[in-house]
C-alpha cells in the first residue's frame, strides 16, 4: 500500500492486487453502499492516519475516486469536502460517494512532442475501432514542451490506459489533474487536434520538423 498526502484534505492511496486480497475485496466489488466496502475504507484511513497524521473521517463531506491499475489493483483519491465533523448534504446521496473510473477524467503527460506523436500514430494504427471513439472525448494541452491529454475512459477498456501509460506517465492527481490542466496549462487545437495527429500528417517547417509548430493555440490539418 503506498499512501500520499497531497494536501490535509486531499490523499492518494495505491493498492496492489495483493493489498486488495489482503483486505478481501476487488475493485469490482467496491461500492460505498456496501457494509463490506465501508469496513475496508475504514482500515485504509485507519493507515493513512497512522502514516501521515492526517485525520480524514469518512462520516464527512468525504469523496472517492476510484481507479483501476492496468497491471492489478487500483488507486483511490480522497478529498474531505467540508470539515471533518460536517454532515453529507442533501444534495449528495451515499451512492455518490465512491465514483468509478468511468466517472473520471484521466490525464496523460507526455515528456515532449515526439512521445506524443508515436503514441497518437500508435494508436490510430493498433485501436482503429475505439480511435474515432476516444478522440470525441479527449482535449489536448501544452506547457512549455510537456503535453498532456485529458481522457473519458468511460468509452475505453483498461488496456487502453496501459496502452497509453507506455508512452505517458498517468498523472496520479487524477481529478485534480484534469483542473490543474485545464488552469494552468494552454489547450492546442480543439477535440480533433490528438485525431488529427494519428492520421500521421501534420504541417511541416522547411526544415521538416513539425516539433516547433506544436504551440498552443495551435490547430492541426490533416492532409
């Protein structure tokens, strides 16, 4: 189990599969209505007390995200919403407590242009079906010579997460990630700009490097 506290409010929880045996649940059977699920939830804030000091109770304005991890596992992001002795407002019933990967924005972070450009031609060429299918929910930034591109699983399976974790780093912020990004970081193009990267043509300078012409702001034109 590896545990880190991003903020007093705000920790991420790693578990192998063999955590998950260990505490005698999947990632399946995760379900905040459960009595099982909530036993579980219990423990692993009982460890993050105990590692980090940081005391968040689950009786309060408590969110989580949970995710699959490609090779067994999965991760859980916890973020106390109001003070700790706070009730869940009425507007947020129990079942909405614990959401799903398919709920979920990921974030990849590609360390330059030429990562993103193998994985956009490799993936138009190894997933054709689901291609169309993920670029209809998918936003690509910037930032200095980083991308990162912002994905609804919903549409995808998880070897297509483990597809992208190879030429990407999965930023494990998970959803607050995808705010971060969409604050801090500039977006290039619209909903096409990663299709039109997989389609294996983009603009070139005179010098046949096209690597400059990923700016922000920028759009692409297959041709």
């Amino acid at each position: 189990m590896r545990i880190e506290a991003i903020t007093r409010r705000k920790v991420i929880v790693e578990l192998s599969a063999e955590d998950l045996a260990a505490l005698d649940i999947t990632y399946d059977a995760l379900d905040y209505a459960s009595i099982e699920t909530r036993r579980v939830i219990w423990i692993i804030l009982d460890r993050v007390r105990e590692t980090t000091g940081c005391d968040i109770d689950p009786s309060g304005q408590l969110l989580i995200d949970a995710m699959p991890r490609p090779t067994g596992g999965c991760i859980l992001f916890f973020t106390l919403r109001g003070g700790c002795a706070e009730p869940f407002s009425s507007g947020m019933p129990p079942e909405r407590t614990l959401r799903k990967q398919e709920e979920l924005e990921l974030v990849f972070e590609f360390p330059g242009v030429d990562a993103l450009l193998d994985c956009a031609g490799s993936y138009a060429q190894t997933c054709v079906a689901a291609h169309r299918r993920l670029i209809a929910a998918s936003a690509l930034y910037a930032k200095k010579e980083k991308y990162r591109l912002l994905l609804y699983p919903a549409q995808e399976m998880p070897k297509v997460q483990q597809f992208f974790s190879e030429f990407a780093k999965l930023c494990t912020e998970e959803s607050y990630a995808a705010d971060a990004t969409r604050e801090h970081w500039e977006r290039v193009g619209d909903e096409t700009a990663f299709a039109q990267l997989g389609g294996g043509a983009c603009p070139a300078n005179e010098s046949g490097d096209c690597a400059e012409l990923f700016r922000p702001g920028n759009v692409f034109v297959s041709v």
